[in-house]
C-alpha cells in the first residue's frame, strides 16, 4: 500500500466533469484506490463518494493505492489533479 499527499490544481476542483474523468481513470486499475480529505476517506472508483467530498481547488488530500498496479494507478491519478484542467 502506498500513499501521497497532493494538492489538487484543477480550475474546478473535482467537481462535475473533472470529477467524472478522475473516477473514470481510477477504474482502469486493478489496484483498490481511495482519496481521503479531513479524515474521510471514499473509494476513488466512486462518483457518488468522490463528489460527497466537495474537493476544491488548491486543497490537499492523500491517495492511496493497494494492489499490484498501485504505482503506476498513483501516478496516474497525481498527474490528473496536479495540472490545471483543459
């Protein structure tokens, strides 16, 4: 299991459309991934979890990776939130 803390970049937070491309990414992996903000924590593979979390933009919340393709999902996932959305 690994974990990383990331501020989230994107104009809208992950709201709406973000948010959908987010767990739309998320399901591509095999690996169980959550994303946790203010010690809730939500499966990352869920668009009902994700938007209960209200994520804004320039928040920091931790995403956490478990399985065989945890670095590669993580790395992914960072990468999605950490660039501003075009």
């Amino acid at each position: 299991m690994i974990e990383r803390v990331v501020k989230i970049k994107l104009e809208t937070g992950l709201q709406s459309r973000p948010a959908a491309h987010f767990v739309q990414e998320a399901n591509r992996y095999t690996a169980h991934l959550f994303l946790e903000k203010d010690g809730k924590r939500i499966n990352a593979k869920s668009i009902m979890g994700l938007m209960s979390l209200a994520v804004g933009s320039g928040e920091t919340v931790t995403l956490i990776a478990d399985g065989t393709d945890e670095e590669i999902a993580l790395n992914e996932l960072e990468t999605l939130v950490s660039n501003k959305y075009k």
